[in-house]
C-alpha cells in the first residue's frame, strides 16, 4: 500500500499539523444525511489544498450511537452508517498516495452496552466472569438500592446504573458506555489486538479516547468533598476515577507494540488534565508519543493567560523530551470563532489565533470548519442529540453547536455536504453560504486562504514546526511576542496584539498577517509573521 515516505524513527509527528475528521459530519456521500468514510474520500482534495500532514478520524466502528460512536460495540469493523472495511482500506490509500497520514480513534476506558461482552455480562448474572470484565458492584443500604459509591458522570446523573437482578454498573459517562475493568486481562489483551488489527491495515497512530482513565482506585472509594471529575481546574486534587498509576503500563505495552510497525506510529493521548506536569507522565520516552495540550483550549483572550499556558506546557513537556501540542478546538468545546467574542471580534480573534497556534514549535491539532470560521451553531431544542443534553434534565445543551455538518458549497443547507434536499443529521443554519468551502476558495481575505497560506507557509520555513522558542523582552504586557529562529539564522518573529489600540510594528519583513497592516502598526486582535 502507497505510504508517505516514512523512514522508521522518522518522528514524523514530531511537528504535523493534524486535521480532525468528526466523520458524521465532514461528507456524506450515500445521502443519507450523515457523513460517511466514501465522503471524506471525495473530499480528500480540501485537505491537500489545505496542507495538512495526517488526519485523525473519530470512531466509526458498529455502534448503537449513544455517544455518536465513543459507544463502542465492535472495535475491529465498521458502522454501515459509515460504509465498509473495504471503505477505509480505500480512504488510508487514498490519503497516503496523497501523503497525508491517517489517525484512527480508539476508546478503551468503556464500551457500548451492545458489546457481545456486555450482552454476555448481563446474561450470565451476578458472580459470573463475564461480569468481571465491568465494573458490576452489589448496591449500598439494606436493599441495595443506593448506587456502590457517590460518583457522578462526566455527562450528568450517577455514574452507576441497576440492571434488573439488582446489581449497579459504572459508567462515568452514558449508562450506554459501561467502563471497562483495565485489571481484567482479556481486556488488555483485546485491546492490543485492536491496535495490531488496524495497524495491519496501514494506520499511523492512534488518539486514545479519555487516555487519563481506564482503571479505578481499587476499592472504588467515594470522592472527598472538594474533588471534582473535572481535571481542568487550576488547582489538581486527585480523584479516585482518573489518572491512575497503572495506567502508565498499558502505554508501555502500546508503545512496543507500535515499535513493531516500520511506519512509525504515533499514540496521542486525550488527556484530560489541566496541570502540564501530570500530563508530562504519559509522554515520557517510552509511553505516548504525545498528549493533547488544553492549555490554550482553556485560556481566556488574554496575553498573559496564553503566554503561561504556552510557556508552562513548553517547560513541562520539554523536560521529559516530549513535544507539545497545540490544540484550540476539537468536536467537544464551543467553535473558537464563538468562543472569543461576538460576531466580527471572534472572527478576528480567531484569525489571529491561527497564526499563533501554527507558529507554535510542535504538532498542531485543527478541528474541522476551523479553517471556515465556522461559529457555535445554536441548535433547535428538538434537534439536540448529545447525550449530555438529556443526562442534564435539559439544562446543558452540549456539543451539538461545534458538530454541524461542514458547509461545502451553494448557498442553503445542506451547502454540498449531502444531496440537495437531504436532511442532515443536525440541521445546518441558514445564512452559511459566503463560509462554504466554495465560496472562500480563492477570495484573499478569507479564514480559508489564511489557513491555506500559514500552512504552506509553516512547510516552507524551516524555522517553523519543530524547534525552539525564543520569547521576547515585552515591550508591551499584552502582546505576545516570540521568535522562531532557524538553523541557517533567517527566523520567524510572531508578535499577537491583544490590546485593545495598535501597537508600533517593530522591523522586519511582514510574511503573513491576520489583517492588513496599516503602515507600521499591529492593529487590535491581530497576529503577524515577521521575516527576522
Ligand atoms: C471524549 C470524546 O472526545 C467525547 O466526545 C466522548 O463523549 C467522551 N470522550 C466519552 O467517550
């Protein structure tokens, strides 16, 4: 099969930008209303236009789409929704002809409730080995009816469900995604044959679902007042469902079983911690490759809360000799565009924001319709599909508002994403017609050619990518300002203002700006590329 050119120990992830693929919502090439691995295949071209390195696909394995897919019942096929093994064979050639590299997701802190072992579990009763495969516990007070422990869900409501011979089961998210018992070994030993399974079908490395999970505190003791199953917070107290030390082990295993592969792949980690310094764990030499960075993600439009996210992950995960990642937006958080402002300012922002994110030293993660400013869509109630919505007695509305299907051309919905008249599986908003893909395509001062040209630029410059930052004395507090020198000394200066007036521009040739740049200055909101 037709792969990049990859010699082993390339590294190649070492400084890749990696565009995510949220699949029910990127192409739908069979109409139905929902995108589909022959979708994405059609449209590999955007991506190559686009300059991206490797692509990371959500999981579209058979699924009863509780959690649309992160329910896993089957890890080694794929969802008829979706299309056919034979599909994704095509769409891994495809992509590496076109040397873009390819990324599936996988999901081992639970699995659908449809699993045949779940099935199994249940069937078989309380006591069975099947059940040892979950978390099964009898219940606390004199009926057992109150749930084995306090723990709540990530998506609202106990964690813990009764089935009907009365013993409970955890799921820290949907009761559809009961959690897996990592002390089992078939779990394990399942696992490693799903990462050998697609591995032996070309992939180049995988995003680990909930990487921070999978095993539980032992005796699976009440949380503390005080703790939270949020890891984002400023300050870290430890909780007994996350971040366990066992965990490190399973990635040495991946590790060497990646090693086993001549392609290099690579294991991102979706580790949801808000302190550098704990994440730095899961990338030590011989565990992930890399883990997402929220830093950035989290941060408020604010010079010196960006300058310490980005300072503080550079530290952290420099001194484990691992690369940061830069990551401002994926299928689970507020679109950017929305999330820095209203209307105009957020589109500016965001504008700005990319070429921060890409002049950063290592790999960088896009989410799909970044590169369109697309904003939170808000979605009808009725239309709202995310669990999250339901589980919080239809108080949160979740993240249905960054997961609208991708606009590709003319101007009303469905925009080319599926065939005309073809309702899709979240209703695509009116008005969307100057963002397709079509419409941005060549017009200068669109997000889309500002992504196009800091991407090739990104390829071109040797300064960018991998390699070390150099901040510079501030002559401003709200400006960030770094170089990236080069190995032959012709570097890149980035400079971002985040004041609200222009600031002077200090010399060296403009290579790309956010916005026009009025003669010697560095307007609000924007972001430039020096020639130093
Ligand atoms: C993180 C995924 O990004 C999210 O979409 C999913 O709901 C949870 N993990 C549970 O699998």
């Amino acid at each position: 099969m037709p792969r990049p050119d990859t010699p082993a120990n390339s590294q190649w992830w070492r400084d890749a930008v990696c565009y995510e693929i949220y699949v029910r919502s990127f192409a739908d090439a069979n109409g139905d209303g929902v995108g589909d691995l022959a979708g994405i295949r059609q449209r590999l071209d955007h991506l190559v236009r686009l300059g991206v390195d490797a692509l990371w696909l959500t999981p579209f394995y058979p699924s009863p789409m509780a959690d649309h897919g992160y329910d896993v019942a089957d890890p080694r096929a794929v969802d008829p929704l979706f299309g056919t093994l034979e599909d994704f064979d095509a769409l891994v050639r495809d992509a590496h002809a076109r040397s873009m590299r390819v990324m599936v997701d996988v999901v081992p802190n639970h699995s659908s409730s449809a699993h045949p072992w779940f099935l199994q579990a249940l069937a078989d009763g309380p006591g069975s080995a099947a059940r040892e495969r979950y978390l099964f516990r009898p219940g606390k007070g004199p009926n057992g009816d109150d749930p084995p422990n306090n723990w709540q869900s990530v998506f609202g409501g106990p964690a813990w469900s009764r089935v009907t011979d009365g013993e409970w089961y955890l799921h820290l998210f949907a009761p559809e995604q009961p959690d897996l018992n990592w002390r089992h070994p078939d779990v394990a030993a399942d696992y490693e044959q799903t990462l050998r399974f697609w591995l032996g079908r070309g992939v180049d490395g995988f995003r680990i679902d909930v990487a921070h999970g999978l095993f539980k505190a032992p005796d699976l003791p009440d949380v503390t007042a005080g703790s939270s199953l949020d890891l984002m917070g400023p300050r870290m107290v430890p909780v007994p469902m996350w971040d366990q030390p066992e965990v490190h082990d399973v990635y040495r295993r991946w590790h060497g079983i990646c090693a086993d592969y001549d392609n290099d792949p690579v294991l991102v980690g979706e580790v949801w911690i808000g302190d550098p310094r704990s994440v730095a764990r899961y990338v030590r030499p011989d565990e992930l490759q890399l883990a997402f960075n929220f830093g950035l993600l989290f941060s408020r439009w604010d010079c010196a809360a960006y300058h310490d996210a980005i300072a503080g992950s550079l530290r952290e995960l420099g001194a484990v000799g691992a690369p940061t990642t830069w990551v401002m937006s994926n299928h689970d958080v507020q679109r950017q565009a929305s999330r820095f402002g209203p209307g105009e300012v957020g589109q500016q922002r965001a504008r700005a924001a990319a070429l921060l994110l890409l002049a950063l030293p290592g790999p960088v993660f896009l989410y799909q319709g970044d590169e369109l400013g697309l904003p939170e869509v808000h979605v009808p109630d009725a239309a709202l599909q995310d669990p999250i919505w339901t589980r919080s007695g239809h108080t949160i509305r979740g993240r249905d508002g960054c997961r609208v299907p991708l606009p590709w051309g003319g101007d009303v919905p469905p925009y080319e994403f599926s065939p005309p008249e073809v309702e899709t599986w979240l209703p695509m908003p009116t008005g969307w017609g100057p963002l397709t893909v079509g419409a941005q395509s060549d017009q200068p001062a669109s997000m889309l050619e500002l992504y196009r040209r800091a991407l090739a630029l990104r390829r071109a410059e040797p300064a960018l990518g991998d390699g070390p930052l150099h901040w510079q004395s501030a002559e401003h507090g709200d400006v960030l300002d770094f170089v990236r020198p080069a190995p032959d000394g012709a570097g890149v200066r980035c400079l971002v203002n985040f004041a609200a007036e222009p600031i002077g521009l200090p010399r060296g040739q403009p290579l790309l700006s956010s916005a026009p740049l009025p003669t010697g200055q560095l307007p609000a909101d924007t972001a430039v590329w020096l020639r130093v």
